[in-house]
C-alpha cells in the first residue's frame, strides 16, 4: 500500500472528545486533513460549533455533538447520534479532561470530582465508543496523555514562578492512561482495536505561559529548545489513527522534544 494510503483516513469516522480545547483543536484538524470524518464532543457545544464551521469553511468534514462524560445518559447519546448519523466509529481520540484540583492540599472533594469525570466517567466513555468500533469490525483508540503520565514534576521547570504545585490528580489520571492502553490492547485484540497513547510534553501557549517558565522548559528540549506545536500533535495522532500504525498496540509514545531521551 502507497505511504499516502497508509496515512489516510477517508472513509474514516473519528471522534475528538474535548476537540475544541488547545490539544483538541490540532488533533481534529490532524483528523480531517487525513480525509476522516472527524466529529468533535464536549460539554462546550457552542464552541465545538464554531470550531466546525471554522474546519467546515476549509472544506473539511468537521461535526460538532454535545457530551458530558460524566454523564452516562449523555455518553449514551452520543453513542446513538454518531451511529445514527455516522453509521458507527473507526477512531477514538480520548482528549477530553476536567481539571477541578487546585495542588497538593486541594480538597478530597476537588480529587472526588476529577476521578467522577477523568476515572469513572472516562471509563464509560471508552466502553460506549468501543462497543462502536467493534460493530464496525475494528479500529484505533489514541488516548492523550502527556509526559507526565511517565515521570513525577519536574519543579525547575517553574523557579521563578507561581506554578510551582502541580496538582496529583493530573499524575494519577495520565500515568493510568497507559495501562488503559495496555489493557485495552489485550482484551479488544480480538474485535481487531488497536489501543495507544499519546505522551506530550507542553504544548506552546504565550497568553498563559510565563516567560520565565518557558526559559526554565525549553533550555532542556533538544529539537529546537522550543515548546510542542500544533504540527508536533496532530502528526502524531494521525499516525496511530490510521493503517501506518497497524503493528502497533499497547504503546505510549513520548512526544517531548527530547527532553527525557
């Protein structure tokens, strides 16, 4: 098969959960350039509508759909919508996340909430889109990670800062990621679903970043000394979504520049 073939995801149905935040938006843009189907979900369905139109304008097939996923009742809405309008799912992009707890010393209840959406929730999810991807005799589940699923906080990275407690719930809920994958690897094997994961290290954002925090970042970084890019996503996502990952499963690749090689 020609490498452009490989690459390719026409005929493709992808889901983008959270497709309209910074990770999400490259990721669906990755999706639809590759010629899929790309339907972007969140509880925001004002802003994946826009982000549609705006990918709708380029000529590429973006749809937006509402999801709360942790709600099961929205879960299994979503569900029927795309097998009724889509006719099932090929891919699964698991992207979206809620971020309630605020540090180390953030309330039980803050750490609660986020294992009701991010744990719980993300289960759900992923158990009502795979029964979609088995009907359609198989297909890609990419969760995003990040590096920091693979390693503790790195604080140099925010000397001189005020950001200097990272919250656990985001260790906890990235490094569980992974086994998801190596898991899903195993158990979805015979339905032909190939489960992997995506490890980013941070991803460009001037209006939010500190200047001193991306001096203290990208000194380590040995491609460019620069943070990631939307390019550096979304190629990366479109590899694993498609047929040029398909002796590929139960994998988590680290996308940080270097940074820990």
């Amino acid at each position: 098969m020609h490498v452009k073939e490989l690459l390719s995801l026409k005929g493709k149905v992808c889901l983008v959960t959270g497709g309209a935040g910074r990770y999400g938006t490259c990721i669906v843009e990755g999706l639809a350039e590759a010629d899929g189907t790309v339907v972007t979900a969140s509880r925001n369905l004002a802003a994946n509508q826009r982000l549609a139109e705006e990918f709708q304008a380029r000529g590429l097939e973006v749809h937006a759909r509402p999801l709360d996923q942790a709600d099961h009742a929205s879960v299994v809405a979503l569900r029927e919508s795309l097998h009724a309008d889509f006719g099932g799912l090929d891919v699964f992009v698991n992207n979206a996340v809620s971020r309630p707890m605020k540090g180390y010393r953030g309330g039980l209840d803050q750490f609660a909430e986020s294992m009701r959406v991010n744990a719980t929730g993300m289960f759900d999810l992923c158990r009502e889109m795979t029964d979609l991807l088995i009907a359609r005799n198989g297909g890609a589940i990419v969760h995003i990670s990040s590096m920091m699923g693979m390693f503790g906080p790195d604080l140099t990275n925010y000397e001189g800062t005020s950001m200097g407690d990272p919250a656990p719930d985001y260790f906890f809920h990235n490094a569980g990621l992974l086994n998801l994958a190596r898991y899903q690897a195993h158990v979805l094997a015979k339905h032909n679903i190939r489960a992997n994961c995506i490890c980013p290290g941070g991803l460009a954002a001037p209006e939010i970043q500190p200047e001193r925090f991306v001096r203290n970042y990208t000194k380590k970084v040995l491609c460019g000394a620069r943070l990631a890019n939307p390019d550096d996503i979304k190629g990366v996502v479109v590899f694993l979504a498609s047929q040029a990952s398909a002796y590929i499963t139960g994998e988590s690749i680290l996308m940080d520049g270097g940074m820990h090689c």
